[in-house]
C-alpha cells in the first residue's frame, strides 16, 4: 500500500515545519544564553568543572564525548539538534519496520512519513528546555534509541529471526544500563518497563521470553561494565554516588 500520497499533505505540512524550525534554531544558535540552566552545563562539560557531589555523571559523560573544554554554546546546541533528530530518525526506522510488518505498508514510504513528523515534533523539546545539551536531552535520545531497538526486535522476532531479536534486546539493555548514570530513575523506571513488555511479547514461548528478559538484564550489566570502563572507575563513582544520595535525600 502506497501512504505516501494518502498523507501527501501531511508530510508537506511535517517536512516544511522541519526544515523551517531547523534554519531558525540554527540561526539562533549563537546569540544570547541563559546564566543559569545554560551556564552551569556549559561550564560543567569544561574539564569536568562540577559540584563533587552530584547524583548524575552526565557532564563527565559529555566531557569524554561530543563536549570538552573547547565547547561552546553554537556546539552544544549544534550538539542537541543532532542527538534530537538523529534520536527521532532512529525510532522512526524502528516503528515503520514494525508497522509496515503488520500492516503490509511499504517500509520506505512508511519511513518517510515517521520521520519527517517524529522529527519536526522533536523540535518542539526547544521550545520547553534550554538549548544546550543537558541531562534531560540524554536521557531523550536514550529513549528514542532503546524504542527503535525495542520495535526493530518485534520486527525480526516476527521474521523468526530470533538471534538478532536477542542481540537487539542485548543493545536495548546495555543503552538502558548507561542511562543509569545519566538519571538512575528513569534508568530503573525503562528497564522493569522493557522487562514487562518483553513478557508480554504474543507469539512467543516461555523460554522465548526468558531469552529476552536475560538479554536485557546482561545487556544492562553491560552498559554499567561500559561506563566503569570508559568513563569512571567504580571506586571512583560510588562514593561520589553514595555522598550525592546522602545529601539529596537529606535536602541539603
């Protein structure tokens, strides 16, 4: 079946938003910043310049990837468009590979729909958070990334490919476990969520389902083994993790 004619109008309507709303965030890019939200993140990923006690390590993280010392406002909020529409690109592959199985849509022309109207309705987190990549941006495209995952996996396990379904998960997992140290709740919060939905997967086994729920446990190790790795020793971590939690829950 052939949506893109059917929703012919709305994909006009999705890409000029996208495309508009993308040149005047970029025209805007370097002009004016906000002290506080923005100053703190942007002093933050400069040699790791943050509080010593914090209960979340993302400002390490950019600090080691895409920010550094020489980040500026025009390459953190560079940095923020990328992750969000990067992010809404890779659920749309996720969610037209898994629609266009059930209902025998074309997968490319089902892409082209979810990805111009994800990806302009992404934009829209610019107008409610500040511009520069923060937590709360990591944490989006932590979810953007596992939902592509998670609907590419029913995808495969519905063309009875079931090992790369397994290695799928595995990702789901591991990307789940890093997010721990970005914000640990909504961590703890996806991975029971994945683990609930994996259960309920129809068209498969028992062990089937058993196989999913242990790849994503092993995945979520995974992902705290990678960050222990590449980011923070664990002696380093869980002290500042374990004194941040006193003082939080405290209120000092």
């Amino acid at each position: 079946m052939n949506i893109i004619g059917k929703y012919q109008l709305l994909i006009i309507i999705s890409t000029f938003f996208l495309i508009a709303t993308s040149a005047v965030l970029f025209w805007g890019f370097d002009k004016g910043c906000d002290i506080t939200d923005e100053g703190f993140c942007l002093l933050g990923y400069q040699n790791y310049q943050q509080a010593k006690v914090y209960v979340s390590s993302f400002l390490l993280i950019g600090d080691k990837t895409f920010a550094g010392a020489d980040a500026g406002v025009f390459q953190l909020r560079m940095d923020k468009l990328l992750f969000t529409l990067g992010g809404s690109l890779f659920l749309a592959l996720g969610v037209s590979l898994w629609l266009g199985q059930i209902y025998g849509l074309r997968k490319r022309h089902l892409y082209i729909l979810n990805a111009v109207f994800l990806g302009s309705v992404s934009l829209l987190n610019f107008s409610v958070l500040y511009t520069v990549v923060s937590y709360n941006d990591m944490i989006n495209l932590v979810l953007m990334i596992t939902g592509g995952l998670y609907f590419m996996s029913r995808y495969f396990i519905m063309k009875d490919h079931h090992r790369i379904a397994c290695f799928l998960t595995l990702l789901l997992g591991a990307v789940t476990g890093f997010a721990f140290f970005i914000k640990f709740s909504v961590s703890i919060i996806m991975m029971i969520t994945y683990l609930i939905l994996s259960w309920l997967i129809r068209g498969r086994g028992a062990a089937g389902k058993i196989g999913m729920i242990f790849s994503i446990l092993l995945g979520y190790l995974l992902g705290w083994a990678g960050y222990f790795i590449f980011f923070q020793p664990a002696g380093e971590w869980f002290p500042v993790f374990s004194e941040s939690m006193r003082e939080w829950s405290t209120g000092h």
